[in-house]
C-alpha cells in the first residue's frame, strides 16, 4: 500500500471527511464551478448545461466502475500501444496504485447532507 505523503494535502490524514465539511471546506458543486469558472458566483441551471456541454464536447471521461472499458477508450483516443500495454493495464486494474481505503458515504447520513 502507498500513501501519497508527498502532496500537498496528506495534513489532513488524520482529519476524517466529516470533520473536513464541518470546518467548511468542501465546496458545493465545485465540478460546475470549476468547468464554468465561477467560483464565487451564485450557479444557476444553465451554468450546469455549460459544464455538462464542456465534459461533453472538450474531454474523455472515464469511468471508475467500468475501468477497463474505459482504459480502451482512452487507448482509442490517445492511439496510445506498447509492447507492455497489457501488464500496465493488468497492473492497473488488479493492482492500482495509491490505493487507500475510505467509509462508504450513506445516502441520507450527516456527511451525505453536508455535501
């Protein structure tokens, strides 16, 4: 197992998700802030139309829960292939890399409401 001690961020190791929402860190819809580059203004609906239109249009996406489909697509698109593509994408999927477990979040419970 790998801990990533070198980003900016391992400070809050011992800081659990809930107590980091609580001293008002999280950021609402801050995916939307981001595409939109809104980041102190009140969102509306159609700033969300635009960051689904930028995801849309300008990037790959992924998914964590269809990984290896995923892996092909991004192969696809980026014509990347090795000799070793296999057991990098085998080692990807099985292995991972910077793995650390985190609780499931319950729909309903105080950490979900805070987010």
């Amino acid at each position: 197992r790998q801990t990533a001690t070198w980003e900016k961020v391992f400070g809050f190791s011992s800081t659990t998700f809930e107590d980091f929402l609580h001293k008002g860190r999280g950021e609402k819809n801050w995916m939307v802030r981001l595409l939109t580059n809104k980041f102190t203004e009140k969102l509306s609906g159609e700033d969300l139309e635009v960051a689904k239109e930028v995801l849309r249009t300008r990037c790959v996406i992924g998914l964590m829960d269809r990984m290896e489909e995923s892996l092909e697509r991004f192969n696809t698109y980026f014509g990347w292939s090795s000799p070793d593509g296999d057991d990098c994408k085998n080692g990807l999927l099985h292995g991972g890399v910077n793995r650390n477990p985190h609780p499931k979040i319950e729909v309903g419970s105080e950490v979900w409401n805070l987010l």
